[in-house]
C-alpha cells in the first residue's frame, strides 16, 4: 500500500500478546481487558473505538507503561517491554485533559522530553521552533498553558509528544474537551500530521464518525474485548457482531429462519410477498435462524409496490418523518415486526416521499444486506 | 434605591471585620508606635517626648537576642520543609480514602493546650527523663549528656509546635496537582526523581512558601519554647520584650523592641520575596 519506511518494519510497532488486565477494585480484581491480540502496523493511523467504559483507556495506558498487564506481554518494535517503566518507553502520550506542565511555558513544556534525553541545546531550540511550525503555534513560545485556549493546549500537547519523534503517539480522546467546529478542524489537522511525520497513531475515541474518517483500520471494542477489527469500509459495511453493527452508525437488524438457500444467497420469508434476500457465501442451511444488518441509507422507499424487485422487499407504516436538511429520516414499522430506519437523500425530492401514518414498500438490493456472524 | 444598596453592599459586609481591625489592630498599633517614644518610669509616668534613642538604645543591648531568634526562625522553617515535606506528599498520594484522617492526626496534639505540650517536652528531654535515661544506661551517650536548655532543645520544640503550620499548605499544593501531569512527565522520559525535581517539587512551592511564611514569623517571636526548653544561652526577643512589659514595666523600650522586631521580619519576608520571585508570591495570594 504504502511504500515502507527507511527502516524495514520488520516488527509491529505496538503489539499484544495474550493480554489481560485486571483492576483490583475493594479487593476483588474487576476484568477491564478481557483478552487482548493485536498488532499494530508501523506508520499506521490506528483507532481503538467502542463505549466508555470498554477498556480503551486501559489498553492505551499499557502500551505507555502506566499500566503492567495482570497476563500477557505487550512489545513495542518487537521488544518486549513489559515491566518496562514509562519513562524508558519510546512511545508519547496526548493527554485528554492535555495534562500541560502549568508551571512551564510553551517553549519549555515542547522542550521537556528532549531535555530529559540530554539532546543538545541549540538542537533541542531547532526542533521545538520547526515543531510549534508544524502545528501553527509560532510567536506563542512564552505564554503560559492557562493564556492560551482549549485548541491551542492542546496543539501544545501534540508537539511535546511529536517533537520527540517516538515510535507511536498516544491520543487519549484527544478531541473530547473541544467543541464540534474546532473538533472537525482538529481531525484534518491530525491526519495531515500524521502523513507528514510517518508515526504510528493509537488512537483513542468514543465518536464513531471520527474513528471511521481518521483511521486506517478500527479496532472496535465492548467490555473488554475486540469485537471487530478492519478497516473503517469494512466494519461499517460489513459489522462482524450485532454490538458493532449498533454502535458504527444506525443499523437496522432484522433476524428470521431461513427459509431457501442456494448459490450463495438465502432467503427469510416475511409473509405474502415480502421477504429478505442477503449474500451467504459460504452457504447456510434452510430453517436456521440468522440475524440481516442494513443500513439505512440504502434502502428506497416507495408509496406503490414496485413493479419489479429483485432483492428484498418489506411493507410498513412510517410512524416517524424527521427532516434533516441533506436527508430525511423516515422510522417504518414494517409488517414483519421490526421498526427500520431509512435515510432518503434531499437531492431529487423537493417534497417527503411519504408521510406519517402512509403504508410504504421499503426494498433494496441483495448486496447491501448484510448477515451478522453467519 | 436598589442600585444605591449594590454599591453600599460591599462596604457595608467589610464594616464589622474593618472596625475590628481598627479598634482591636490599628489602635493599639497607635499606642504602641507613641509608647516606644516616650520616657519615664511607673512610678512617675510616662511623657511623649520623641525619644527615638530607645530604638538605639535597645537594640544596642539586645541584638544577640535578636539575631538569635531570626536564626531559630530560619532554622526551624528549614528543618520543618525537611519533615513536613514527606508527610505532606504522602498523605495527598498515598492517603487515599483516609486523608482526611490523617490530616486530622496532624493536628490532633493541637487540641492540647501548648503550654502543656511544652511542657511535655520539657518532661521528655530531661537529663533523666524517658528518652535520655535509658540511652545512657545503655551507655549510648554519655552520664553528663544534656538536651534540655540547649539551642537544639528550643529548636526542636519550635519545630513540634508549628508542624502543621508547614504540613497543611504543602498538602494543599500537593493535593492540586493533577496526577497526569506527573504522568505526562513520566511519558516524556523524567526518571522518578526528575519528575520531582522538575515537576512535583516547582508546583508544591507556592505551598512551601506559605508554610515559611506560617511558621517563620512565629518562631522567630516565640518566647515559649525558649521559657520552657531552653536556658539564659537561649533567650530570645520574645523573652525580652516579655519580661520588659511584664517584670520590668520598660515600656517605651518593649514597644520599641516589637517594632524593630516587625520591621526586620517585614523587612527579611519581602526580601525573600523577591528572591523566591514575586510571580510565586502571586501565586499563593491568587489561591
Ligand atoms: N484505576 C482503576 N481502578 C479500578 N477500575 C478501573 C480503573 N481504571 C479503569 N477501571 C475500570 O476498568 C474499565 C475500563 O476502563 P477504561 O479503560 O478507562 O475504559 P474506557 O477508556 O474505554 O472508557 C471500566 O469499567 C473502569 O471502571
Ligand atoms: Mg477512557
């Protein structure tokens, strides 16, 4: 995909092996990683994403050392370093909460991990000015954290990570303390950082929409597991678990036995007519019961029965018409029992398609059903 | 109407503390400044004649005593950031649940009248009392071995009577740094003593500073310890200007001795300032 990096990756930048951790909480030991394998590619914009409480955070403060794993290891480059105090770990942190020295001014919290590392002054003074560049904080070299705003903190967190050019920067939710124009700002900020220094980006976000723009692959997590790994294309079109296909945007989920399967589809009989057709190609045998995630946007509504309809069609009543602006939500509860949400694009019709309490024929095209695990 | 109470509001909260500090501060300081001018005895009075000479006078007679104390003072901060400095920091990191408990241990000899507690001391530090007699039956020091009217037994007692006076504001200090920050020192490669050196300990010292302040002016006028603990190689101001109001009814020379004792504590806080740097100064004012 990429060319590779001067050095041959001949090791992961960050990898898992077999890790669990285990808080110790009242003195019972309360799981927050159930059980970790991962490895993450060098240079790779990587997401952990899933609900508060996961075990992102965790997961994240193991790699950078405050953390030791209850079992496993954790390698960087190939080197194992578990055990290995944080201050000898040559991966960075971006702190949520920026976590800026108070008492140090710009110029000296970018200069803090370089000093420590007894780089030469006039060198340490180079790369703190070519890296406040980087990051548009040129001029503000003595202001103090607390006279600078949100986004400017934590531009100041970013280039005392970067500037130690670590073999992976950490970022705890670092968008969460800012408001959505900064926050959208902030993300193509961040990407274009990244290709521009190479580094390895763990990624830490609750926000689905950020992890899916952002990202290289996604690793999507729930009570201390991976549910699905992949690229954002790949878990949002194709959930592997019902959790993912609820959480990466809306889904609608439907589940019935299947009634007739050949040549790599399979069919649920939903009453007179209706019916859902999804791809299964590996096969799956009549009269088992499977779960369908489709997404929204995919399916076409209609007042009228379409004359002809070559993949799945369900009948329903819209119970709800919410509107907007560059799509119109429609909530139909269809005949087969199950309430579905579909996204009609604004660019052709000037009027809604339907109206509440309107009976309408949803349908959409065997490829964008999508079988959950099967 | 109403924005005539708004503006009155502010003056009108401040009234009883302000009347308080006149009639109870200014006053007396009034009484004082013109005490230490006159001349006299009881006997026959005292008249205001402007005689700054008690000024000369005393000072001339008692600087021992005074740069005696000014030296407790000093050395009892010292040796009370050394102690409390510990004790602060583990109590805001490692107390956990129980800080509050801890805290109040601190400060539960203080419930005790510090007279008592001195005197205490006095038992404690005797040539064979508890501490001191089975040392030298064990034949760790010697049979003539002294503590109590030395300098060290003055200090010591100092120390023990303003140690939460340095505890408390370092705890406080302590206690506001974020614990990600230390981490974030830690990521970016500070060994655990150079996460000190250059973060836990600069943002404990606006709490450092409040704690000299707390302690210094105290122990430099203390004339307790010095009573009880030490001997007439001890004495300080406080002892002095003590026994002038009290024994010797010198009037005019006690005020005079307060004051020039004010003024060089006055004198070395804002010099030590300056040298901690007024932006820390600030700092403990702002919190
Ligand atoms: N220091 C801790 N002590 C005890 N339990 C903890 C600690 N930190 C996190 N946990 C628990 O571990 C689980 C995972 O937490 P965390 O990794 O912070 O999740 P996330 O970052 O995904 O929100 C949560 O249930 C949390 O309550
Ligand atoms: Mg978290």
């Amino acid at each position: 995909m990429t060319t590779p990096p001067s050095t041959p990756a001949a090791h992961p930048a960050i990898e898992f092996a077999g890790v669990r951790k285990d808080y110790i909480s009242h003195g019972e030991a309360v799981p927050a990683v159930k059980s970790l394998d991962l490895a993450i590619g060098q240079g790779e914009f990587f997401s952990l994403l899933g609900p508060s409480g996961c075990g992102k955070t965790t997961t994240m403060r193991m790699i950078a050392g405050f953390e030791e794993p209850t079992a496993g290891k954790v390698f960087l480059d190939g080197k194992d370093v578990t055990g290995v105090a944080p201050n000898k770990r040559d991966v960075n942190m971006v702190f949520q909460s920026y976590a800026l020295f108070p008492h140090l001014t710009v110029q000296q919290n970018v200069a803090f991990g370089l000093e420590r590392r007894k780089i030469a002054k006039d060198e340490i003074k180079r790369r703190v000015g070519e890296m406040l560049e980087i990051v548009s904080l040129t001029g503000m070299e003595r202001r103090q954290p607390k006279e600078m705003s949100g986004g400017q903190q934590q531009r100041v967190a970013l280039a005392r990570a970067l500037v130690n050019h670590p073999r992976a920067l950490l970022l705890d939710e670092p968008l969460g303390a800012l408001d959505l124009k900064l926050r959208q700002q902030m993300q193509i900020e961040l990407k274009r950082i990244q290709r521009e220094v190479g580094i390895t980006f763990v990624y830490v976000t609750h926000d689905q929409g950020e992890a899916l723009t952002m990202s290289d692959r996604i690793a999507v997590m729930n009570g201390g597991l991976i549910e699905q790994l992949g690229s954002p294309r790949d878990i949002y079109e194709r959930p592997a678990t019902r959790f993912v296909a609820g959480f990466i945007g809306t889904s609608n989920i439907i589940d019935g036995n299947v009634s007739w399967s050949d040549q790599g589809y399979a069919v649920l009989d939903k009453g007179p007519g209706e019916r859902v057709v999804v791809p299964v190609p590996g096969g799956v045998a009549v009269g088992r019961n499977i779960e369908v995630s489709i997404r929204p946007e995919k399916i076409d509504l209609h007042r009228t029965i379409p004359a002809e309809v070559t993949g799945s069609l369900l009948s329903g009543v819209v119970s709800e018409v919410v509107y907007h602006g560059t799509s119109t939500n429609y909530t139909v509860v269809t005949s087969a029992g199950t309430d579905f949400v579909v996204f009609d694009q604004n660019a052709h019709d000037a009027e809604d398609v339907a109206s509440r309490g309107e009976r309408v024929f949803l349908t959409w095209a065997p490829q964008h059903s999508y079988p959950i695990g099967v | 109407m109403d924005r005539v109470k708004r503006t009155l509001a502010p003056y009108l909260l401040v009234l009883p503390g302000g009347l308080w500090l006149v009639v109870f501060f200014a006053v007396p300081m009034a009484t004082m400044v013109s005490l230490s001018l006159q001349e006299g005895d009881v006997v026959n009075g005292f008249v205001f004649t402007g005689h700054w000479q008690n000024y000369v006078e005393s000072l001339a007679d008692y600087q021992t005593q005074l740069i005696r104390s000014l030296v407790y003072g000093a050395v009892t901060s010292f040796v009370l950031i050394v102690l409390a400095f510990p004790v602060a920091y583990w109590i805001a990191f490692y107390g956990g649940r129980r800080k509050a408990t801890y805290l109040f241990l601190i400060l539960l000899p203080f419930f005790v009248s510090f007279v008592l507690r001195t005197i205490s001391w006095r038992m404690l530090l005797t040539d064979d009392g508890v501490l001191l007699h089975p040392l030298k039956e064990a034949g760790i020091l010697p049979g003539d071995f002294q503590v109590l009217g030395s300098a060290t037994a003055v200090i010591a007692g100092l120390v023990y009577s303003f140690l939460p006076f340095m505890v408390l504001p370092i705890y406080v200090a302590l206690e506001r740094i974020d614990p990600r920050v230390v981490e974030a020192a830690r990521d970016l490669y500070a060994s655990p003593v150079s996460s000190f050196t250059k973060v836990i300990f600069p943002l404990a010292l606006p709490g450092v500073f409040a704690g000299v302040l707390m302690t210094f002016v105290p122990a430099s006028s203390d004339y307790v310890n010095s009573e009880l603990l030490g001997s007439s190689e001890t004495t300080m101001i406080g002892q002095v200007i003590q026994s002038k109001f009290l024994s010797n009814s010198d009037y005019p020379s006690a005020s005079a001795l307060s004051f020039t004792l004010m003024a060089v504590l006055l004198v070395g806080i804002f010099v030590y300032a300056r040298a901690l740097g007024t932006e820390d100064v600030m700092k403990v004012a702002a919190r």
